[in-house]
C-alpha cells in the first residue's frame, strides 16, 4: 500500500512524497503537473538510464507528446557546472520553456543536479525527483537543497528549489549494488542519532532484514526517515538555524571525501563524521563512553567503515574550515546531547578535531 507523505513550506501544502513500490502510479501523480503542449526531459544517469528511464519514458509518453531522455555519466565527479553546462545546452536546442517540466531519475547526484538545473534554467522551472537510491530516498530528494561541487568541494554552488513531487518506488534499491545501499544507511542512521532515538534502536533491531532489503521493513524504515527530515525543513526550510542539525557527520565527513578524492562514497564519509562527532561529544561528557562505542560499533553491521586509512588529520582540519557550513571561519559543529537529541556548536576547537581525526584513523600496528 503506498504511502503519502505532504511536505510544508512557510505552513503551506508545497509538495508530497509518494512511497510505493513500482512505477504504475506515474500517470495519475504527474497529472496535476503536466499541461497540454508540455514537454517533459528526464534526467538520469548512464547507471539508471538502462534500469528504468525507458518504463519511466513509458508511463509519461500516455500525458506529454514530447519526452526525452538525457543521460549524464555517473558519479560524483561529473557534479559539475560542467555536466550543468551540456543540460543547459541540450534544454535550449529542444526549445524547453518555463512551462515545461524536468524529472530527476537517479540518486543524490542527479536530484541535485536537475534541481539545480530547474531553479537556473529560464529562471526557475518545475521539476519532480524519482530518487532510485537509498540515500536519495531518506534524505537528499527532501527538502529543495540543490547543488553542484566546484574545484572539488562539495555543493559550492547551489540553490534552494522545491520540486512539485517526491515520488519514491522502493523496489528500484532491489537494483542498487550493496555498497551504494549501505552508504544510504548512513543518512537513515543519522537521523535517528538527531531527532528520534526510538528509530535509532529500532533500526538496531530490525538490523537483519534491513540488510536483507525486506520491503515491508524498508516502507517503515523509508516513511520514519522522511517523517525525521520533514520535521526539520519544515521548520527551517531554508537552513537559517535548526535545518543545520541535518549537518551530523558531515562536517568532518565532506572533509574526509575530498582528502581521498571522492574514492569513498558520501555515506561511507558521513558514518565517518558520525563516528568523530560522538567522539567529541563523549569527550565533553555530552554521552557516555558506552553510547559513543554503540554508536561507533552499529555502523559495522551495515557495512559502513569506522576507520579511515591514507588521511592527514591536518589536512582534514584544513579542508573542514574551509567547508561551506564555516562561517567566518567558526564551525557550526553538530553534537549528540544525548541519543536522539542533536545540537549546533561553534566552540568546537582544532585540537578536538584532531583528536576525533586521529580517532577514526586506521594504523597498522607492527607486532
């Protein structure tokens, strides 16, 4: 049974998440937001492309005359104004106007790009996300954050663009290779450390079928995640306070991929962050040693690493105080107060950002 989930902004209806389980429901969702003559371009990955962009193609064809397919090349480093560079190009050559519509099929990458690609093209058109991801399902599709990287660090270059539509089939995660499924975990993972500490044992104890992909496990899993993010955003849409608590692990976390050039995957880097973050707050007596070992040790059955080889801890310091969330070079630095209860610090020191660094680093010990 599919799940509806309205989304507020400024406490009026802006747009739903539709959880269900296959692509049927298209036709009738889009509707609302398809007009006659409307051309429609989907923009997905050269991972996606061959999974869904042609059934998706499929259940469009029945309400525009005109839809196209724009396949970007996967991964983190083609989140470019580059990749935005050939959108724009290929938009304009098929005459897209301001009436006509974008879709996002793919993960975290391609929701960011398109969303940006929708808030900059003609000044702003409408765009819906398909998020084919776990990590896009929980938490980057929600809440209008858009963005590209430039020279290497993350999201410089962005803008706040809601879409019209959040729809989520979950059985695409039947397709996405391990690895890419547990980096996802880390951001469900995150939300139930900030907000809501009866997720975060549930996901513990539901931590079998999780890994197992069971679908009725993942509908609950998938609705309590969004419910956490829909709280925050609605309350600070546009991240002028609270919305920053969404930041957990990902201070130290950005820092960490850019020191192994995006060779580990975003999730892997924020379940790092995680890790260094408890390890400040057990240091200042925020949570005791026994929370922050739990929390450290419940990423490991989700295949998620703890340790980090091949860093420099002062470049990581270097690269966290040059990371967009620094303002006048002060951190706003996310702390655990307790298990489900997150706050902001900017007293957060570098000597305290070493220490949890040289924490998570891993060193071979010689017998």
């Amino acid at each position: 049974m599919a799940q509806r989930l309205p989304i507020l902004y400024q406490n009026k209806p802006c747009y739903d998440i539709y959880i269900t389980r296959d692509f049927n429901d298209i036709p009738r969702e889009f509707e609302p937001f398809v007009t006659s003559g409307q051309k429609i371009c989907i923009v997905t990955d050269s991972n996606v492309r061959g999974l869904y962009a042609n059934a998706l193609k499929e259940e469009l064809d029945w309400l525009s005359s005109k839809v196209d397919i724009y396949t970007l090349p996967a991964g983190e480093e083609h989140k470019t104004l580059d990749s935005v560079r050939e959108v724009y190009t290929f938009l304009i050559r098929e005459g897209y106007g301001r009436k006509d519509l974008l879709v996002a099929l793919g993960g975290g990458v391609i929701g960011d790009m398109t969303g940006y690609i929708a808030a900059t093209y003609l000044r702003g058109v409408d765009y819906i996300q398909i998020p084919t991801t776990l990590l896009s399902q929980c938490d980057s599709s929600i809440g209008g954050k858009t963005g590209v990287d430039f020279d290497g660090y993350k999201n410089m270059v962005g803008a706040f663009k809601m879409p019209r539509l959040v729809y989520m089939n979950m059985h695409t995660l039947r397709t996405l290779e391990d690895r890419q499924y547990f980096s996802g975990f880390a951001e469900v993972m995150k939300h139930g450390l900030i907000k809501d500490a009866r997720f975060y044992t549930w996901l513990i104890e539901q931590m079998y079928e999780i890994c197992e992909k069971d679908m009725d496990v993942l509908e609950e899993m998938i609705l309590r995640s969004c419910t956490v993010k829909k709280q925050v955003v609605e309350k600070d849409p546009l991240e002028q306070g609270e919305r920053a608590l969404l930041n957990y692990g990902h201070t130290i976390g950005h820092a960490i991929e850019k020191a192994r050039h995006f060779q580990l995957l975003h999730g892997e880097c924020v379940a790092l962050g995680a890790v260094a973050a408890a390890f400040i707050s057990w240091k200042r007596d925020m949570i005791s040693m026994e929370e922050y070992y739990e929390i450290r040790d419940m990423f490991v059955p989700f295949y998620l690493p703890i340790t980090v080889d091949d860093i420099d801890p002062e470049e990581v310091l270097r690269l966290t105080r040059s990371d967009k969330k620094a303002q006048s070079g002060v951190i706003r630095f996310v702390l655990l107060e307790r298990i489900g209860r997150a706050v902001i610090d900017t007293t957060v020191t570098d000597e305290e950002i070493l220490e949890a660094v040289r924490e998570i680093r891993f060193e071979e010990t010689s017998d």
